[in-house]
C-alpha cells in the first residue's frame, strides 16, 4: 500500500461516519485563521479545501445457481484531489445495495473585532443534526498596563502642618505623571480637612474634595502614630475603588512611627483581599530621630520637627520593595517624582479583559473559558469569586456573576501571565466552562 493511501485511509477512520462498513460521503474544509498586528492589519495564512468521496459498492447474488457478483468499494485515494481508485471485493452472500451517505463540514471564520484583538469561529456539524462551536478572542496581555491603586494615610497631627501643605502641592503633578504615561490610576487619601486636592486631580471644592473614582478622600484624622491601623480599619469605605487587576501602593506621611509593628500590618493587610498580596510600601519620614543625640546635634533643624524614627514604615519599605523619601527635605517634589516613576516603571500587563461577543452571537456564560498561551495552551479553571483564588493554584472569575462584562484572574495567575510578555489569553465560547479544582 502507498503512503498516500495509507494516509488517507487514517484520515477516513477520524472522519466518523465517513468511512463506515459501508461506505458514505464525507467533505471536509478548512480555511486558516488571520492575524491582528498592533497596528490594526489582518494578516491570513493560505486555505486548503480537500474532499474525499466514498460510494457503497453494490452487491448481487443468484440463489439458484449460487454464483457471486464482484461489488467494488472505496479502499484507496488521493485527500487532496478527492479521487478514489475502486479495489475488487468479494461481496458477501446477500442481496440488495448499501447505502449509508453522511456529511461532516469543519468550517473556519476570522474577523478583526478590534486592535489587536482577533475572533475565530470554529463549526463542526454533521448530517444527524451534531453540532459543536467555539469561538475563541484572543488579546495580546500588552495591550494594557496594569492600573494603579495608591492610598495615603497623611499624618495631620499639629506638628506636620508644613509637611501638609508640601504633600498637597505635589499631588497634581504627581498624578498627573502617572496617568501620562497610560496607567489608569486611583488615589485615595486618608486624612481629615486640613487636606484638600485641587482640580483637575480633585474636585477643588475643599473640604469636599473628592472625585471618584480617580481621587477619594476618606474623612479621618491621623494621629502620630496610627497611619496603619487606620488604613486597615477604613478598608470597608475604600474597598470598592479597589481593583482585583491593579498595582497597589501603600504611601504613609508622617514625622514619627507606628504603634503597630510591620509584620503584624503586613499579615493583615494582605489578608484584607488576595490582590494586596504583592503591595509596595512607601514612606515619607524620619530616619533618625531624638533618640539618636549625636545625630540632632548635628541636625539641630530636622531633629526639632522630627518627633521619632519612622522604624516600622522603613522595615516595610525593605520588605516590599518601595521607596523612601526623607521627611527632612521638607520639599517632597523630589521624592513624589521617585514614587511616581516606580508606580510607572512597575507596571506590568494587566489581567483583566473585556468580554466580547463571539461573532456578535448571544454569550452562554456557563460557556465560557481561559486559555493561557506561551506556546503550550493551558486552560484556567473558573473560581466563583476572588476570594476562592486562595484555594487553587491556578483561575479566573467574572467581574459580576450574575451580568458579567469582564474577566479577572487570580493573583497567583496574573503574576505568572505578566512572566511571560509574550504569551496569549484566548477567551473561548461555546464549551462548558471548566472548573477550577
């Protein structure tokens, strides 16, 4: 037998039906999917169309002499011309013709639906009504940056007057900076009236300062020394300007320490939702203070309006990698410039995605799955809700159960998609959705 009519005979036997005992018709096409560059153009591969077609052999015999017609059958062919070449059979002892036809059709579809974003329908339909589709979005994950979530705890006790005003007058510029360079940024302050943002990061109508989402102000004194357990106790009137997907920044300003110890605040900050786990701590505060003699006597200036060591927010700044700005520069220009440049330089892909309609068909959200690209294709599993991330290795949710728009993967997920700047996420539709174990 030749290789060509061997490979045809394996594609007959994947082909159902096609190939049965006696014979059948089966068509099959496929066309290739198109790329999306970032630019916008389409690029698609060549199509290939092949068809084979197979015809039952028919088959007689006459009972009073016992004597046997020789029928013919489909054994060999060419599947890119679509011939067959008949092989003599010896018909079995019976009467009548065979016939069995069945159709199987593979039809592929790309659309462009947006930048950098590529839609492929895939159909498989056969003669007895079988029908299966999916249809797959793919979104390059360096499409977008990640956002930003920056909170402020601001010390406004009576000595920090001068360090108010410094922090007010950078917060424009130093948001501004952020959201230049393409990150989606919301920044929430802790801190009573003596504080107020002006436009166009706030509302400039002091005290209500606010303008969500991009700028809140949570109406809370801090003292001199409990910046970090107001952050975790004004949680619940912050939580929701939080975001699954973003970086988030934790800025403390103050010219004395924490009551409470660094690992006591990591532990439990982190313990608040599972995207603060990777959280950077950032301080403007002081590094010595009146404890150390030597040290204020030679900075008589900076150690009168530095009421102790910033020892904690320092521990925490080493621990997470943030930065440190010298409360004794007293002008913070220099140092909002340094914060605004790590929040811009730690940006890494985002991990949230739109939900498209898959040819502009309705969308079965039961339906719905992930597929991490980098070469080899692995699909995440789906969690009910962020909090359940914790409990698997690997998965994502929807934004909204019960009227999705858009999709979220666990922190464990997103860091080990932003590892790999070249992988794919392909969200698919029409196959029940995987669960996550």
């Amino acid at each position: 037998m030749s290789q060509r009519s061997l490979e045809f005979l394996v594609t007959c036997s994947l082909l159902l039906a096609a190939c049965g005992d006696d014979g059948g018709v089966a068509t099959g096409s496929a066309s290739g999917t198109g790329v999306t560059s970032a630019s916008g153009t389409v690029t698609a591969t060549t199509t290939a169309t092949t068809t084979a077609t197979a015809t039952a052999g028919t088959e007689s015999t006459s009972g009073n002499s016992g004597t046997e017609s020789t029928g013919t059958g489909p054994t060999t062919g060419d599947p890119t011309t679509g011939t067959t070449a008949p092989v003599d059979t010896t018909g079995p002892d019976t009467t009548g013709t065979t016939s069995n036809p069945s159709t199987t059709t593979l039809d592929t579809t790309t659309t462009t639906t947006g930048d950098d974003t590529t839609t492929t329908s895939t159909s498989l339909a056969t003669t007895d009504g079988t029908t299966g589709d999916c249809a797959a979005v793919s979104e390059t994950a360096t499409n977008k940056k990640q956002p930003a979530d920056i909170i402020f705890a601001i010390d406004n006790s009576g000595s920090m007057d001068m360090e108010i005003a410094s922090v007010q007058a950078n917060m424009n510029q130093f948001s501004a900076k952020i959201i230049n360079s393409g990150i989606d940024v919301r920044v929430i302050v802790i801190s009573d009236n003596s504080i107020c943002v002006g436009a166009p990061l706030g509302s400039g109508n002091c005290p209500a300062d606010s303008k969500p989402p991009t700028y809140t102000r949570i109406n809370q004194g801090v003292g001199s020394n409990n910046a970090l357990q107001l952050i975790l106790s004004t949680y619940p009137q912050y939580k929701d300007l939080l975001r699954p997907d973003a970086a988030t920044h934790v800025v403390v300003v103050t010219d004395d320490d924490s009551d409470l110890g660094a690992n006591a605040f990591d532990t439990q900050f982190k313990a608040l939702e599972p995207g603060m786990t990777d959280y950077k701590m950032h301080a403007i505060c002081g590094a010595k203070g009146p404890s150390d003699v030597l040290w204020c006597i030679q900075n008589a200036v900076c150690c009168a309006f530095t009421a102790d060591a910033g020892d904690v927010y320092l521990d925490l700044i080493a621990n997470t990698g943030g930065k440190w700005g010298d409360l004794c520069l007293q002008n913070f220009t220099p140092v909002f410039d340094e914060l605004s440049t790590q929040v811009i330089e730690n940006a890494t892909l985002a991990c949230e995605w739109n939900i498209p309609e898959p040819m502009g068909e309705p969308i079965d959200f039961d339906k719905v799955n992930v597929e991490f690209d980098d070469g080899t294709p692995e699909t995440f599993g789906k969690v009910p809700s962020p909090a359940e991330c914790a409990n698997v290795s690997d998965g994502w949710y929807y934004d909204d159960e019960q009227n999705p728009t858009k999709i979220f993967v666990c922190p464990q997920t997103c860091a080990k998609i932003q590892g790999v700047p070249d992988a794919k996420i392909n969200i698919e539709f029409g196959c029940e959705t995987i669960i996550a174990q």
